[in-house]
C-alpha cells in the first residue's frame, strides 16, 4: 500500500512541475489539440490514403478521424463498388479494376485561394483522377489517362481550377503504337505524357483537353504557377538517364534532372489553332449521378496529343539537382522550389528569370529536342545544408517555407526570400509530405503544419509487424515548430491539403430529397414497393422506413434467379440511414442515406428461408428492422407474392 | 487504504487546479456546434423533415401539449431517433380536463406524475390510423395498455379520446386526439 501511495505522491509531483521539464512537448500542447466535446475543429484535414486507394478527413487540430471516402477501392461498410450503382465507378479500359493507390489531394481554387467545392484525388496504378463533392463528400467523378503507366504527379491544380493535371510516372510505349516491344528498347519506343484535365467550372466535370508527348523520363510531381506565373505549370521529373532497370541505381547517374516548365496558355492557344493531332485510345470516363444516385462508365476514344517538336515555345527543361522529388510554388508565384531527393542542397528558381531566359534564350543545350534553361540563370538561389533527402515544401503567410526532410527525418523553417534557415524540428518518423492548411494556393492560413510519416515504429502501441503510419501536427504560429500531437492515419497518409472548416461545412448536404430522386428502380413510398419477376431476373422494389422494409416477406424466387433488391430509404432525416444486407451473399451490405435508392444483387446458392436485415443502428426498433425471402427449386410453381404485415395463418 | 488514495486524488485535483483546469488557448478558434449542451433538440437543420417534437411546436393547437412536454424534460427524447407513435391532446382536450389539473401536474413536485401522464401517450414505432383495430390493446412507454375501439372509420383510445388527424413525422407519427388519456390509476 505505501507503495501505492509512493506512486500517486510522485505522479503529483511530477504533474504539477512547472513548465519546461518535458523536453519535445510544450506544456500547453494538451490545450492546444483539445477539441471539447461538441465543439467543432478549426480545419477539415484531407488526407490521401496511399496504397489504401481511399482518402480519409480528419479535424485539426484534435486529429479525430470524421470519414473515410471511398474513392478508387472498393469499400463494403458503404457498399461502394458493390452496388450496381457504385460498380461502374471503377471501371476502366481494363474492366472493374477495385483499387488504386491514391497519392496526391487537390482542393478546388478560385483565384487561388480554397473555394470549398471540390477535391481530387490521383490513382498511381492505373492511371486515374477522381473528384469528390464536398457538399456530400461522395466521388463523384473518375476519368481514366490514356498514354500514361502511372500517374504520380497528379492532380495538381491551376489557380482557378482551369485544370488539374496527370503526368506519368512510367514511361511506356503510347497506347496507339505496338506495345509488344523488346523493354531495353525504351530509349527508342518508351515516351512520357503529361494531360491537362479541363475542369468545368459549373459542374465541375472532367475532360482530357489535350496531353504534351514529352520524352522518355518519369514526372514525379507537379504545381501550377500562381499570380505572376499563372499560366505555367512545373513538373520535376528523374531518370534523365532514361534507365528501365535498376533506377536505383541507374537514374541517379547525373547531377542534374529536370524540372519541366509548361506554359500551358500557348497549349491552348495551340489546341485553339487545331495543331494537336487526335489520337486513337481507349479510356473510361465514369461518372456518379446525384439526382439519379448512380453512376454510369463510357469508353472514351479519342484524345488530343500535342508535340513540342512540332509546337515550340511550350516546353523547356530547368536543370535541377539530383533526381527532384518536390516542385513547389510559393504564394506569389515567384518562387518554384525543386527537391533533389539526393541533393544537398535546395535550389529555388525565379520565374522573372526563368521568363528572361526564355526571352534572352540563355540554353544549355536541349533535351530531347527540347530547350534547356541554364541552371545560374534562372536560379533564386539555393538553401545551403537544408538537411539530408529533401522532399516537399509546403509554405505559410508570413514568407517562410518548411521543407520535409526523408533522410534526416526532419523539417526544416527557412526564408524564402533570403534562403536562411530558421529553425528545424525532428519528425518521428521519415517524413514524406507536409501540410500546411492553405499550403500551396496563394493564401496560406498558417497556424499548423502536420508531417505525414512513412513509420511508426514505437509512436504507438504496438499491433504485430503493421504499424499504423501517422500524422503529426506542429503549431507553427510562433517562431519555433512545436510539435503538438501524433494521430494515427488509414493506408499510407501521402499528402493532404487542410481547408477552414467554414468553407466546406456551410455546404454539407443532410438528406437527399425522395422527391427528386431519379433513380429508375426507386419505391417512392410503401404504395410503390413491389417484386417483379423478367425471366430469371426478380427485381424487389423495397422501401425502408424506421423501422421496417416493405415488402418484409418475399416468395416466388427460385433457385436460378438473380434478385436485385432495389432499397429506397423513404426517410428525410439527417443522418438516418438504413443498411441492407442477406444472408449468403456473395456481395457487400447496402448503406442508403436518406431519400437514396441502391441495388444488391444476390444470386441465391440453394434452396431455403434466407433472412435479410437493417445493418445501420437506425431506432430502437433497428434489430425488429428485418424480413424473409424464401427461394425454391427450380420450376417451382410457388408464385411471386409480397407482404409485410400481414399476419394471415396459413389455410 | 481507500480513505488515504481518496484524500490523495483530492490533493492531486487541488494541487494541480491552476496548471490543469485552464481553458484551451485556442478555445476561440474553434466553433460551437449548436448542440453543444442540450440534445439533438437542438440540432440545426431546416433540410430535414420535422420530429414529434417539431411538428407539435408548429401547431397552435398544441401549446400546452408542448409546455407539458418541455416541463416533462421529454423533448431530447421525443426528438430522438424512435420511431415514435405520439398521441396528441389538443388544448381543447386538455381544457375539458378538471379545472386546476394542467396547473398542477406543472409544478415541479408533480413532475414524475406529469411524466407518467406524457409517457402514457407515446408508444415506439410508428402506427398508422388504419393499423388500430377494435379490441387491439398496446402498450405505452409508462409501461401501461391502451384499448382501440373502431367504429364507423374513427378510431378511439380507451373509450375517450378520438384520433382527429394523423401527421407523419420523420422519427414516427403524431395522432391528434381531442381528450387527455389517464393512466390506470395505482
């Protein structure tokens, strides 16, 4: 007992010291993260889920998890791409493929600045880009690439949503050449793309306007220019050597690669002139229809390829150090900092310089055919031992750039304009992006900046050999970066963009409206709820309503069918949704928000009384929430009937 | 043993009462979700289609109905997720009660009786007029029965009350009667 009690006499001891005897937490950090509960957070937190192909939305700065938004993988709690509905979302030139690798976040900028409406997000694997409605935080929008092999740097954004973008991390064979070619022929048959996505301002719908054929390297990532250099677009790019085995050690052969300047005004003046050529491919276009609450996939056929031996003016190279990795712009657009991942240093390039290059035609040569800017004259100047394995570079509103640092696990405050390092705070651990809540438009908030860490290794309690990777979030309203909270985070927490919560929250949809619901299989109440049989087909328009289904009890299936149970939830109520699921199917749940119509198909295996229920704790009557479908043998002449409530026994 | 870990919990509290009870610093920063302290009756949303509870405020003819339940402290739960079948009074029917009885059970030492009273009009899920039948009985959150009788389409509880008018709600249905039903006495 006087143990105890030894204990409790020193843990208040060592609460009540004052300030300053922990050594890497502030002693007011607790306060500074503590959301009360009912309160809201500051700032929506969208965060890519890497190789979980999903992205997942935090509050900042208490790091609570709100929700995970389906996006290039299938996801069964919300029966995303198990619905017939949801299905086509994820269909491609190769069919149904169920999962991407989701790397880079754009929000949606108007004049530069976060306007709230919508956020993209890139599919590394099979290339794609996919819009998310921040009114319903749904995607809403997926478009293939045509003629990439992965797109990495993507979707990077324009100043006004003009375009996001879509550089291939791969380079291939085009898809209208033969592909079947010996791969050590890359430096001949192998090309790079980059595509510039229209974005309609109104809808917000995409189209591949048209794509720059660029020579065999790999883009890695990319950014608009703002302000004055709106109009241009930066890619980095590596393997200038252009290896196809052993990049390792292959692309890192030179001092420099290359960042890729685009000015995209003359592409489209180009494209307005009818210079492009069409090219014959093959990409999905999918799209979600909130009236109809589904989604349809068309193969597109056609995209226009722009070439800049043909088209000069367009493109030039920027040499840059050491296989860049980051390529990022400051808030007035002036800057473009390059982030050798090898490099010691962190050059940053002036876009009044890079223009006077171009006019004074100050080349080091060509790439490729293409013009390369001499390095010293379009340089700002570099930041000298930033760190080890500089990667990306987020920025804040008072002229300062932070800098993540792989190697040393680090990141780094420095002066944009005089270069100087600030301050340096460690991460734990190997930090990839940063964010910093406005970070790469022209008005950054400031206030935090949170590191995404590729391990965790003793962060967290342990969970066997996967960790969860995190996020760490750092006050940086001071002088000094203060690390204030480690969260953990879904899948591999890539980049992420932070927003104030007051410009996406104001337009956050409660229900959808029963009476606009366009969906051809909805029950727009109980009258309407039925089961029909075509062929071998029975389509059950079901109803659901706190807190039953109508119909409840289902016969005439037979063994050999295919049911598809079209579920319209009739309530109009925030945050009620009913769930739908059935015993043996070789299928996911249905979640349907209220006012929403989605459709399970079950293929019934044998023979029985197969119950089916509300998955979604809806009421106090939720597990009374439930019904039966019988399914008999084949050529049974049991008829197709329906009821619910209808308590009549048996003659 | 206990007593002392007590008297050192207590010490801890007041000890630390000037480092740990401070407010957060960025307390300003962060917005007041509107229900932040009273309940989902509180929640903001025009979108949404009305609850019992809202339907009743939007009626002239229920006020006291409402003052009853407010003083009932039943509107959180009225506003939850239910399903709810509410039979509901009209001032009429309260009115048609012995004089000082509304009064009364509004004391605040009557509370549990008013309760008991408010209780005895709601039952959970939602029953639409036509699923009452003659001789049907149900039970009520009080945890005591009401009687349905059925005649020419009207439909009346316990011999009493008439239901005048059925109103969906989005967490159940409220039936409009035109007297007060009395739960079993004790």
């Amino acid at each position: 007992m006087s143990t105890i009690l030894m204990t409790l006499i020193l843990i208040t001891f060592i609460a009540c010291k004052p300030r300053g005897i922990q050594q890497a937490i502030s002693a007011d950090a607790a306060g500074k993260v503590y959301v009360a509960p009912g309160k809201y957070d500051e700032f929506y937190n969208f965060v890519s889920g890497g190789f979980s192909g999903q992205m997942s939305v935090y509050g900042i700065p208490s790091g609570r998890l709100f929700r995970v938004i389906p996006v290039f993988s299938v996801d069964p709690e919300k029966g995303y791409g198990y619905s017939e509905e949801t299905k086509p979302m994820l269909n491609t030139s190769h069919g149904f493929v169920p999962w991407d690798d989701l790397h880079h976040i754009a929000l949606s900028v108007t004049n530069g600045i976060h306007d709230g409406r919508w956020v993209f997000g890139n599919g590394n694997n099979t290339p794609r880009v996919a819009r998310i409605d921040l009114k319903t935080f749904r995607t809403v929008e997926i478009i293939e690439i045509p003629n990439s092999g992965g797109n990495h740097s993507s979707p990077f954004i324009t100043e006004n949503s003009e375009y996001v973008v879509a550089g291939t991390r791969f380079s291939i064979p085009m898809d209208d050449t033969n592909g079947d070619v010996p791969i050590n022929t890359y430096k001949q048959n192998f090309r790079g793309t980059v595509s510039f996505i229209k974005i309609d301002p109104a809808s917000g719908n995409m189209n591949i306007a048209f794509q720059i054929l660029l020579p065999g390297v790999n883009f890695d990532l990319s950014r608009a220019g703002k302000g004055k250099s709106h109009g241009w677009f930066f890619f980095s790019c590596y393997n200038s050597e252009r290896a196809n085995t052993l990049l390792e050690v292959n692309s890192s052969q030179k001092d420099k690669d290359f960042i890729l300047c685009v000015n995209w005004k003359k592409a489209e003046e180009y494209v307005a002139q009818g210079k492009g050529k069409k090219q014959v491919v093959k990409y999905a276009h999918n799209m979600y229809d909130e009236k109809k609450h589904m989604a349809t996939s068309i193969m597109e056929k056609e995209v226009l390829v722009l070439d800049p031996k043909d088209l000069a003016d367009m493109v030039y190279f920027m040499p840059c150090p050491k296989s860049p990795h980051g390529c990022d712009t400051d808030p007035t657009g002036e800057f473009i900092v390059g982030s050798g991942k090898l490099a010691a240093i962190i050059p940053v390039f002036s876009f009044t310089k890079i223009q006077k290059a171009i006019a004074d035609k100050t080349y080091d040569g060509d790439y490729e055919g293409i013009p390369v800017l001499k390095y010293e004259s379009v340089l700002h100047g570099e930041v000298l031992k930033p760190g080890l394995g500089p990667l990306h570079t987020e920025f804040d509103d008072n002229g300062n750039a932070y800098t993540s640092m792989f190697v040393s696990s680090e990141v780094v405050k420095w002066n944009i304009q005089s270069l100087q390092v600030l301050d340096r705070v460690p991460t734990y651990y190997s930090v990839g992006h940063l964010s910093v809540p406005g970070g790469p438009t022209k008005k950054p908030w400031g206030k935090y900046m949170i590191a995404y860490n590729k391990i965790t290794k003793d962060r967290f309690l342990p969970t066997g050999p996967e960790l969860a990777q995190s996020a760490q979030l750092y006050d940086i309203s001071g002088d000094k970066m203060k690390l204030i909270l480690d969260f953990p985070t879904i899948g591999e927490p890539h980049y992420a963009e932070a927003i104030p919560a007051e410009l996406v929250s104001k337009n956050s949809v409660k229900i959808y409206k029963i009476e606009e619901n366009q969906n051809p299989w909805v029950a727009k109440g109980d009258d309407f709820a039925r089961v029909e049989r075509k062929g071998n087909e029975v389509h059950v328009y079901m109803t659901s309503i706190r807190s039953h289904f109508v119909p409840d009890n289902i016969e005439g299936v037979r063994l050999g069918d295919v049911v598809y149970f079209h579920v319209t939830n009739l309530e109009q109520d925030w945050d009620v949704p009913h769930g739908f699921a059935v015993k043996g199917a070789n299928n996911a749940e249905l979640l349907i928000m209220p006012g929403e119509t989605q459709t399970l198909m079950w293929k019934p295996d044998r023979v029985g009384v197969f119950p089916m229920y509300c998955t979604d704790f809806c009421s106090a009557l939720h597990q009374e929430m439930q019904g039966y479908i019988r399914v008999s043998v084949p050529g049974s002449n049991v008829p197709i009937s329906f009821s619910t409530g209808n308590t009549t026994p048996v003659q | 043993m206990k007593v002392i870990y007590v008297f050192v919990c207590f010490m801890w509290i007041l000890s630390c009462k000037n480092s740990t009870v401070q407010s957060p610093s960025s307390d300003q920063a962060m917005e007041a979700s509107p229900a932040m302290s009273e309940g989902q009756a509180a929640v903001k949303d025009d979108e949404s289609m009305k609850d019992v509870v809202k339907v009743a405020i939007s009626s002239p003819d229920h006020t006291t109905l409402v003052t009853a339940i407010k003083q009932a402290e039943l509107v959180n739960s009225l506003s939850n997720a239910g399903p709810f079948t509410v039979f509901a009074p009209t001032n009429d029917a309260f009115s048609k009660l012995p004089p000082g009885t509304v009064e009364e059970l509004m004391k605040p030492a009557k509370k549990a009786d008013l309760q008991n009273i408010l209780q005895y009009h709601v039952t959970t899920s939602t029953l639409k007029a036509g699923f009452f039948k003659e001789g049907m009985t149900l039970g009520m959150v009080n945890g005591d029965h009401v009687s349905f009788q059925v005649a020419d389409g009207k439909v009346r509880i316990n011999n009493t009350a008439t239901i005048i008018a059925s109103i969906p709600a989005s967490n159940g249905i409220i039936h409009v009667i035109d007297a007060v039903l009395l739960p079993p006495g004790k």
